[in-house]
C-alpha cells in the first residue's frame, strides 16, 4: 500500500508570501516560483502517492487548507516553514495534529539556520536542515530514522530524483517578466560565494548528479512546460558548459531564466546561453559604490558589472539587476554613485531592496540579532536618515526615476508583445512594474 503524502506550502494572511528555501520574503507582484524545497522533495519520493497544496496561490485561510487537508488524509505532510510567517505556520501545524493523525516535517530558513528553536515543539514530528538529503529523508518516511533533525550534509555532489513537476505546473507559477508559466530547475545548492548580506553560503555548497540535471531537463521537456527558471544562486556551477551543451545538442528549446553573477559569465558563455534558449538574465550587482561592494564580500568590480551587462544587451538577453539599500555606512553620495550606475547599466527590469538581517547572514551574525524579528522590514538599520528619506523612501523615489520615463514606456509596450502571456501579466500588473 502507497504512503499518501501531502507537499503543503501552508496559508499565510496577506497571501503574498514567498517562501524561499533560505531567503523568504514578501512581493508586492503577482509573481512566484515552485517552492523548491518542495520541489525537490517530490522527486525524493517518488513512489508514493504524492498531493500538493499551495494555500498562498489558493488563497485559502487556515479553515479552508485544513478542509482540503482532512479529505486527503495524509499519512506523511512535508510542511514549508518561514520566519516571517513562524506564528502563522505553527499555529496551523498544531491544527492538523488536532484534526489528523499524520507526520509533519517542516523546512526552510529556520529549519536550516536555527532548527533548536523548533525541536521544542512536539507537534513538529521532523525538522529539515537540507532538503537534498535523499538517504534520510526517505528513512524518515520508512519510519527508519528516529531522528528528529535532519542535518546538512557533506557531500560535494547530492541527488534528489526527477521533482514531479506535472503536481505544480497547475499552480501556473511565474516570474514578472516570464513568457509562459515556469517551473523550476535545480543543478547546485548553496552558495559558493561570501556576500554579507546572504545566507545561502551558509548553507554549504554542492552540486547535482549532472546525468540527473539531464534527465531533469528531458522530463521538463515531456511534459510540454514551455519556460523554466534555473533556481540556483549561482546558474549552473560548475557545469555550465556542460549543461548549457546538453540543451543546444538535444534541442530542448525550453526558454529559460537564470542568476549567474557578472564574474562567472564571459562572452563564450552568453552566446551558449542565448543558443540554448536564455531569453534573460538576473545579475546581482548591489552597489555603484566600490567600498559597498567591498563591505558586501561582493567580490567583483564595478567593471566587471559595466563589461557583462555590455555583451548581455549587445546579445539581446534582457536584464535584471539587483540593488541593496541600507548599508551601515552608506551615504548620499554612495547612493549617488548607485543611481548614476543603474542608468549607466541601463537594465530592462530593476530590483531595488533594502537591506535586511537574514537569518545565518554574517551581517546578521555581526549585529548579534537574536531573536526573529524585522526580516521582511529594515526600517531601523542603515540609513536612517538621509536627506530626510528612510531607505524604503530613497527605495521608492529610485524604482519611479527609473520606470517613469517615456523611453522605458515604450520598452515594456515591445517587450510585452514578446508573448501573449507576458503581456497579459503587464496588464494585470502594471501597477506593480
């Protein structure tokens, strides 16, 4: 007889909620990914009969999931968890342990960074540090492993199986930006890099069986998805060529995004990348300020951002940057300098966030921030005031500069026509552009 286990990325209030595996955060778009914790564990057991639920995209409150939970009747819930949803997220796993008789393992940033704070709650049956140990998470399945967490592991390669992407792609998930509806493609895990900022360095660094990433690929292909986003925090390392090789030579023909950093990509690399069928890229540059990035451990120039997002345009890929607002000791003039390079950059989308104290960060480490508390809102670190603007205002005041010019009009009308998909979505949102 099949163990029936439910994947439950659980309701949360404002229903704008991403739960990502290290970083979860809120978005003021309609957009959002498979989550990949869940992704990836849908492949690790497969076999059994497999459920998913996403409350978010459902918007369903806690009542309406625990219905739709008690009519499956699961044996087995593989939960997501997060620390700017931790009340919520407990408060619904103790109401299914009163309603059902089920296992419950949760994960994501708390679970990996801090799992002690949960193993004190019994209603919390396992606790998962990494999502891609295979061997014990099965056991934990099999009821052959009595541990409570599930640690990181050590190996410099892992396998997670082929995810059941036919159980998301009903979601119809995607990013701003996307053609079609996405699913996701993992080849790393981790991060092999030292920014400040982020936790996914600490998490280890490893990277997927490639003849795994493969057969991935051609499964995605099978079931006729028509876009993937490559969710790793560096595209592809160490096998990008590879990779990259695989997709052209076996004529996938899948559009795909993906976050390589503007030191790890050259001009061989991009022309792979648009043959295979990139149709965008993500870079994070952060800062137009050298002693910024310097402070970020960023570990590139300003150069190096200024060169790859020449030979990215020049390809015609599109481009997303990324920028952080709020360093300690930040400035206006760093600012400045920021806003001078993002026009100079000139990128088709813009991000610009404020800085935050994420769990496992070094930054986060470095303030002795104890308990869970302003991780989706940094309105009492950094630049406090400068020119009488809070960050989140500085934030603002940049994103309507950038959008709100003719010529940037007239760019997202073209690159809106790209897909009937994508343009729907500009409509839709076009408040959030």
């Amino acid at each position: 007889m099949q163990t029936k286990i439910l994947l439950l990325n659980p309701p949360q209030k404002n229903n704008n909620l991403l739960r990502d595996y290290s970083c979860p955060h809120s978005c003021k778009g309609d957009y959002s990914w498979p989550p990949i914790d869940l992704l990836a564990i849908s492949g690790i057991i497969r076999g059994n009969k497999t459920y998913y639920i996403d409350a978010i995209k459902e918007k369903l409150n806690i009542s309406a999931t625990i219905k739709k939970i008690k009519k499956i009747n699961p044996d087995f819930i593989f939960m997501l968890i997060s620390s700017i949803s931790e009340k919520e997220d407990i408060s619904i796993i103790k109401e299914i342990k009163k309603e059902i008789n089920t296992k419950i393992s949760v994960s994501g940033d708390i679970a990996s960074f801090i799992p002690k704070r949960l193993a004190n709650i019994k209603e919390i049956d396992y606790i998962i540090q990494d999502f891609t140990q295979k061997k014990e998470i099965k056991q934990i399945i099999e009821k052959e492993n009595k541990k409570k967490i599930i640690g990181f592991g050590k190996n410099k390669t892992f396998s997670i199986g082929i995810p059941q992407h036919k159980l998301f792609i009903k979601y119809k998930y995607h990013m701003p930006y996307s053609l079609y509806p996405i699913t996701c493609l993992l080849t790393n895990y981790g991060c092999a890099f030292g920014c400040k900022f982020c936790n996914s360095n600490k998490l280890g660094f490893k990277y997927r069986d490639l003849d795994e990433v493969f057969k991935d690929i051609e499964y995605i292909k099978k079931t006729n998805i028509k876009e993937f986003y490559f969710r790793d925090f560096t595209f592809s390392l160490p096998n990008t060529e590879k990779i990259l090789n695989f997709l052209i030579n076996k004529k996938i023909n899948i559009k795909f995004s993906c976050e390589p950093r503007v030191d790890t990509v050259n001009q061989k690399i991009l022309k792979l990348m648009k043959k295979a069928g990139c149709y965008l890229v993500f870079y994070g540059i952060e800062s137009g300020n050298k002693k910024t990035l310097d402070l970020m451990h960023k570990g590139f120039k300003i150069e190096n951002a200024i060169k790859t997002m020449r030979l990215t345009k020049k390809l015609k890929i599109e481009t997303l940057n990324s920028f952080i607002l709020g360093f300690p000791s930040e400035t206006y003039n760093n600012i400045q300098k920021t806003i001078k390079l993002i026009f100079k950059l000139d990128p088709d989308y813009l991000s610009i966030n404020v800085l935050v104290p994420r769990l496992g960060s070094i930054f986060r480490q470095e303030k002795k921030i104890k308990e869970i508390e302003n991780l989706d809102c940094s309105s009492s670190l950094g630049m406090i005031d400068i020119k009488k603007k809070s960050p989140y205002e500085i934030k603002i005041m940049m994103e309507k500069h950038f959008y709100f010019r003719l010529t940037k009009l007239i760019k997202y009308t073209l690159l809106a026509l790209k897909s009937r998909y994508r343009f729907l979505f500009f409509i839709k949102n076009k408040k959030n552009i």
